[in-house]
C-alpha cells in the first residue's frame, strides 16, 4: 500500500512515526495550518452564522447528547425532551414553513411536527457519548450557550481526522504539500463544513474515514499481531460512531485483497490459490472487516431490543412513505453517493467564507465550486482507467467509487425493508469515504502545476 504497493519489512535507521509525519518544520506548520487553523476558523464561522437548528435532524441529535448527559439511553418511541422542545420553540429550525408551539409555552411534544418523537435513538452512541465531555468543556467552562457549545464538538471531530489524514498520507509516502491539499479540500468542502457546524454523527465521518486510513497504513507498513488487533478495534469503533462507516471498512478490507493478489502475481508469477491468500487477508483486511461487521450486526440486535416502537410505524417516516417505492427508487437515489463533499440538502447559509457576503452571486459562485469539486471526487476515483500500471492509489479510488454505489444500495434496501420508508438516500451517508477517494486524487496527480492548481482551486474556494 505504500511507495511501490508492496509492504515495506522493518530496516535499520529508519525514522520514526512522528520523525515520518513531520520531517521538517514547514511540515509542522504546512499540517498545522490545514488541518487545525483553517478547519477550526470555517466551522466556527459556519455555527456563527447559523444560530438556527438544522433541518437535518439537529434536534433529534441534539435530543440523544442530552439524553446521555443525563445518564439515560435513548430509546425509539421515546419524545424529545422538554430542553429541546424549548430550542425547536426558541430557537427555531432554519425551515421557512414550519410552525411550532411558541417560546415559553411548555407544550407537550405530540404538538411538535410528527409528534415530537426521538426518532434518532436509532444510531448507535459512541459519537453521543464522546461529545458529552467536549459538550461539558465548551459550556460549563468556556461559557457558551447549550446549543452551541454542543455544537463546537465538531471542530474536534474534524480537526483530529484531518490530523489522523495527515499522517496517514505521510505513512504511505504522499509529501507534505499534497497531504496539506489534501486535508483542505476536505475542510472547504461545503457538505464537511455544514455537518460540522451542527449536532449530528456526521461531524465525526471524516474521522472515521481517516482512521481507517492510518490503522491500515500503519498495519501495511509493519504487519503483525499487534497490527491485526489495531484494525479490529478500529473496525468496531468506527462503525459504533455510525453505521455508514462500515463503508470505508468495507473499502479498505477490499483493497487489502486486492493488493495482496497483486504482490502474489507480482512475486509468483501467478495468483495463489484462494485458500492462501485468504490466510494472507483475514489478519489485516479480515480482521478489519470483522470489527466492522461485528458493530453492525451487535448494534442492530440491541437497537431493536430497546425500541418501544415498530420502526415501520414511526409517525416521524410518514412523509417518506407517501407514493411508490421500490427498487428502481433505491437504483436511482445511490447515485448520490457519488457526491459525498457537495450532495446534500442544505438550508444552512453554505458561504463559510468571513470576506464574500451572501448574495445571488455568491451563491451562484458555490454552485461552480461544488460542481467542481464533485468531478474531483470521480476524477480521483477513476485515474486508474487512464495509466497502464496502476499502484495502490489507483485501485484505492476504484474500490471507493464502486463502494460508494453498491453502499448506497445496501442502505437504501435496508432502511426500505426496517421502517417501510423512502431511504431518500443523499451524498452526505458517503462522508466517511471522503478521506479515501481525496488520498486517491492526490497521490494520483501527476505534474508540479497539477498540485499548484488544486491548491489555487483551494484558495479560491476559501475566498
């Protein structure tokens, strides 16, 4: 996976991690730079300019953080608690048609929209309970409002898995200046921008994503039982932050595949029989995938135990069980997968920017810059259709792309056949695969003008 797609065997005088992520101070300042200073001033710009909840489902978010603050468990069928009816009555949700009890009122939760149901209570915790100390910092030390000191969480999020991007970039070889573009076409892309300025298990996808990354760099790089544990309790986690992060797993397991019959081509002269290279696959992409699936399938059993509520008759759903459903449904809406940096709805104003004020022409200007980032996301993935000899950063893109789709449908069946409902599949589910398909764009580029003009296109989307 690193240099020539073959694993490097531990040598004499070679340098260390930190040595190998850092090796001079511009790396320092290049990494600090692009994956604290402008992620951090984007987001906090972004949750300034946006005091009103998200539409997509800050509430119930923000719901389930409270709950485990409390020391309770969430439960689907359970109603939102009366602090987050006071933010939907006070604050307000950025919906320009949307009605709700006045401020003050104490109104029960069956007069809020679909009756007030913490329809959230779905997703499994780990990202709930990790943003309750951080949650606790902002607020009770720091001294910013509930809402928002929750909210600031997801400049920790995205910080530390641009950090976790960085110095898996470095461990594969990528230098320094590709790494630092690599981490700002993440942090300036509107869809990473927008999920981290509100309370929702997205803030951490591009965590997730990067620290399957790292583990299995690392793990290449020096395999081992040490190595083989370290990809499945990152499998577990990742997947425990949410469900759609399997998808990098799932990538990343395949790409291991894939890599060690090409080593065995390579070395051999010919492929090894499947049983051989099955042994050679469970102790870094097996046992990758096995941490995954083991989240998966532990917290779909125990969600389903604790619901008090049939998932199919969630009042919450009704809109998404209006008209036909079916397959062709399920086929046409996985396509934005493909779009993880930009396909999403957004009601949130999306200029990040601190120097263009929105208007038309701003917002006109967004529109080119996603639509350019969305064909960097394909260009990245398939640069391996274009070259004869394709490395690991080729078929990295390609396992990305193509888990991307065949992801999206796997989820789209699965919400279909749980809660009876348009799955209204969109590019933000594909977030944690993020930091894969931009390591496969970069480490493909090819020529000193190509990684000036992504980082000029960079900086024109930060203005």
């Amino acid at each position: 996976m690193l240099g020539t797609g073959k694993r490097s065997n531990a040598a004499h005088g070679r340098p260390g991690l930190w040595r190998m992520c850092f090796p001079t101070r511009f790396a320092v300042l290049l990494c600090v730079f692009t994956c604290v200073l402008a992620p951090s001033a984007l987001i906090l710009i972004h949750i300034k300019e946006n005091p009103k909840l998200s539409p997509i489902d800050e509430a119930a978010h923000y719901d389930y953080v409270v709950r485990i603050a409390n020391g309770e468990f969430p439960r689907l069928g359970q109603r939102l608690l009366p602090p987050t009816l006071q933010a939907l009555s006070c604050i307000g949700t950025a919906l320009y048609d949307q009605t709700v009890p006045p401020c003050g009122s104490h109104a029960p939760a069956s007069s809020y929209t679909s009756g007030g149901y913490s329809y959230e209570a779905q997703q499994p915790p780990t990202y709930y309970a990790l943003t309750v100390p951080i949650r606790w910092m902002a607020i009770h030390v720091a001294g910013f409002a509930d809402l928002t000191g929750t909210r600031l969480a997801g400049v920790i999020w995205l910080d530390v898995g641009l950090l976790l991007l960085w110095m898996a970039c470095r461990i594969a070889l990528i230098d320094p200046v590709r790494c630092g573009a690599a981490a700002l076409l993440i942090a300036t892309a509107p869809l990473v921008i927008y999920s981290g300025s509100y309370v929702t298990n997205d803030a951490a996808s591009i965590l997730a994503g990067s620290l399957v990354l790292f583990a299995a760099a690392l793990a290449w790089k020096n395999p081992g039982r040490s190595s083989t544990v370290l990809l499945l309790c990152t499998g577990l986690f990742v997947a425990s932050i949410k469900l759609t992060n399997a998808l990098p797993v799932a990538a990343i397991s395949i790409l291991f595949a894939i890599l060690l019959m090409k080593d065995r081509a390579d070395d051999q002269g010919g492929l090894k029989s499947i049983p051989k290279i099955v042994r050679s696959w469970l102790p870094n992409g097996g046992a990758l995938l096995i941490g995954g699936l083991i989240s998966v399938v532990a917290w779909a059993a125990i969600e389903r135990k604790l619901s008090i509520i049939n998932p199919k008759q969630l009042p919450t759903l009704n809109v998404l069980r209006q008209g036909q459903l079916g397959l062709t449904t399920i086929l046409r809406e996985s396509v934005s997968m493909w779009t993880p940096l930009t396909g999403s709805y957004d009601a949130f104003r999306s200029n990040a920017s601190a120097i263009v004020p929105e208007s038309s022409e701003s917002q006109n200007i967004q529109l080119v810059t996603a639509t350019v980032l969305a064909y960097l996301v394909v260009a990245g993935s398939l640069s391996g259709m274009f070259v004869r000899i394709r490395k690991w950063y080729h078929w990295l893109g390609f396992t990305s792309f193509a888990t991307l789709y065949l992801g999206g449908l796997v989820l789209g069946i699965s919400i279909w056949a749980s809660y009876n409902a348009d799955p209204g599949i969109s590019g933000r589910y594909g977030l944690a695969m993020v930091p894969l398909i931009i390591v496969s764009l970069v480490a493909a580029a090819r020529g000193r003008f190509v990684v000036l003009g992504l980082w000029a296109w960079v900086f024109c989307h930060l203005a």
